[in-house]
C-alpha cells in the first residue's frame, strides 16, 4: 500500500485508483444536511423583507458561493491521482466566476457602499474556510462561523434595499439569535444522544441572550415584537432539547424538526416585518 499525507490526512493511492468516477452530486452538494437551512434561511429572509433587484444579485452571488465549497475543498485537498480531483477545480472556477458576477451584478444595481455588511460576515467566512479545508468542519467553530457569516447577510439585503444601518443590522441580529443558539442546541442534543460531556449552559446563555437583545430592539422600534416573541420559544426549545426534559430523537427526526421551526420562523419573520 503506498499512502501519503496531504492536510493532515493518510490518503491511500490503492483505493484512490479504484475510485468510481465522480457525480455532480458528490462534487458539489454538501455532506452536512443542516447546512442548506443555516445558509438559505438568510437568504429567504433578506429577499422577503428587504426586497431589491439588487438584493437578487447577492442571493445568486451568495448561493453560488454556497455550492463552491465542496468543489473548492476537493480541488486543494484532494491528491493529482484522485479522478475528483480536475473536475472539482473546473466547477469550483465556474462558481467562483458566478459568484463574483453576481456580486457585481448585485453593486452595480445599488453602490459598492451598500455592500458594507459583507465586511461583518467576511471574518465568520474566512474561519469557516480555513477550518473547512483542515477537514475541521464538525469543530463548534466552524459550525459557529459558517452560520454567523451567512446569518449577516440579510444586514446587506436591507442596504441594498435602502435601509440605514441600524434596522439592517437589527434584521441580521434576528437571524442571528435563531442560527447560532440552533447550532449550539444541535451540538448538545447530539453530543448528549452520544454520552459525550455535553453541558446545556452554553446554548441555554445563547438563546437567554437573544432573547434580551431582540426584547430590546423591539422596544426600541427596530425589529418587529414578534421577532422577541419568537425568540422566547426558541428559548423554551432549548430547554426542552438539553435538560433532563430531553426527548430520545434520532438525528433525522431532529434535523426534521428544526427545517420546519425553520420555516415557521421565517415566515413569521417576514409577515412582522412586511406589515411593520
């Protein structure tokens, strides 16, 4: 067997030879089942709330950078023998062109200026990259910075739109306080299901936290009261996933569950603010 390490991993060449041929699917969809909804709520919420020509410019720039990850990670971790290898740089090229379009497409609707919000989410994206190509992605840090960097974005929907600062950043604080308590949540419950130390104080703290955040913009007139509102059941959720209280789930029945508080979310979000 002749076997060589590339990021940190032992690749064997033996098994890299008799390797299928590769498929779209397994070179650009995501293996991480959360991560379509932690990515693609942002995107709903911003086009539903703040809605703008531009705004679709960013959700296609955004989406495609969505895809480009999987392709992006094969292409610079995978040995030259791996057949994967050359088609994933070619579709990670074609994304990486798409995305840049998009964005422009996106700016020369509105102002480069009114992109400012991506500054905030660019951080998040460039620990999720660099932990993702060390093959760390299931790090809580990784997750935590994949979903606060697309949790941002509806902050630059609303600036393309044409809102201020504050609401802008009110409306991502929105999606924050439902992504990253959710994260930490999932990690618990999972981590528990598994009889790994799995502490609730963290995701118990996250969801206090926003809780107090969105009570607070709500009554100062950014954000829609059943933004808090909706905050405080995802707070009881918390409670009834990491506490003693906590149900024997699979991980697909949890998954299932948190798509559709998902989606309830989001729509509840979008109907506050549409008739704010």
């Amino acid at each position: 067997m002749i076997s060589v390490k590339t990021w940190g991993r032992v690749i064997d060449h033996s098994k890299i030879m008799t390797a299928p041929s590769p498929t779209l699917p397994s070179l650009l969809l995501p293996k991480e089942h959360g991560s379509w909804s932690l990515a693609f709520e942002p995107l709903a919420l911003g086009l539903l709330v703040a809605p703008s020509v531009g705004g679709l410019g960013l959700a296609a720039a955004m989406t495609a950078g969505f895809f480009l990850r999987r392709p992006l990670k094969l292409g610079v971790t995978l040995p030259a023998a791996d057949p994967r290898r050359t088609p994933a740089r070619h579709w990670a090229l074609l994304l990486a062109v798409a995305a840049l379009a998009a964005l422009g497409f996106a700016a020369g609707r509105s102002s480069i200026a009114a992109l400012w919000p991506l500054l905030l989410a660019a951080p998040f994206g460039t620990v999720f990259l660099a932990l993702d190509l060390r093959h760390d992605m299931r790090a809580a840090a990784a997750e935590l910075a994949g979903s606060a960097a697309f949790a941002v974005l509806p902050a630059a929907f609303a600036t393309l739109a044409g809102w201020s600062a504050a609401p802008a950043l009110a409306l991502a604080a929105a999606m924050l306080a439902r992504s990253l308590p959710t994260v930490l949540t999932v990690r618990t419950y999972l981590c528990a299901g598994k009889g790994q130390p799995a502490g609730a104080a963290l995701p118990l703290a996250a969801a206090a936290a926003s809780l107090a955040l969105l009570a607070a913009l709500a009554a100062r007139g950014l954000a829609p009261w059943p933004a808090p509102v909706l905050a405080a059941l995802l707070l009881a959720r918390v409670v009834f996933l990491v506490t003693p209280l906590r149900p024997q789930w699979t991980a697909r029945r949890l998954g299932l569950c948190e798509a559709v508080l998902g989606l309830l979310c989001l729509a509840t979000l979008a109907v506050a603010y549409r008739l704010a």
